[in-house]
C-alpha cells in the first residue's frame, strides 16, 4: 500500500501545499511530508483528518494507493481486469 503517494497525488490535484494541507489537518508540515514519502504510517484518525480535507472518503484513499503486493497472487488478474473501471468511476466522482 502506497497511502504516501496517494495523499500527495489527491493534494497537488487539489492545488494545496504541504503546508495548507497539514494546518487544515491540526499536523506538522514534516509529519504531512514524511507522510506523503511512505516514512511514517499515520494513525486512521490523521488520514481521516487528511480524507475530509481533500474531499475524498477514505476507503477511496486505501483503493488508490493499493499496488500489486496488496492483492493475493491468485486474484492479481481478476484486480486488474476491475481497476481500470473502477479508477474511472473514482476520478469522475472525486475528481482525482
């Protein structure tokens, strides 16, 4: 699970820096960074904090930051046939 990227993604998408996003979160700016740089895994009630601000649910965030590791081997191929619907739907109505 990439969490870090993901965060990092949804925020440049939403035009806000580091900054901006961790004030509105109640968190440092070096905590969002080693964050958003997979250094620290953050407690569920940070990324809920970090999921309210970027407008987006969290179980959104987990799906987009799911990589191939995440998925058992014997249901990688059926994941990859599904996610590139899913990803669509998920850009279209959060538009990230």
């Amino acid at each position: 699970m990439n969490l870090g990227t993901a965060i990092k993604n949804i925020r440049k998408q939403r035009n806000l820096t580091q900054q901006e996003l961790a004030l509105s979160c109640g968190i440092s700016q070096t905590y969002l960074s080693q964050i958003e740089s997979n250094r620290k895994e953050p407690a569920i009630a940070t990324l809920k904090s970090i999921c309210e601000q970027l407008q987006i649910p969290l179980p959104i965030l987990f799906f987009l930051s799911m990589n191939e590791d995440d998925i058992e081997p014997e249901k990688r191929k059926a994941f990859e046939m599904i996610r590139p619907s899913i990803s669509s739907l998920v850009h279209e109505f959060f538009s990230v």
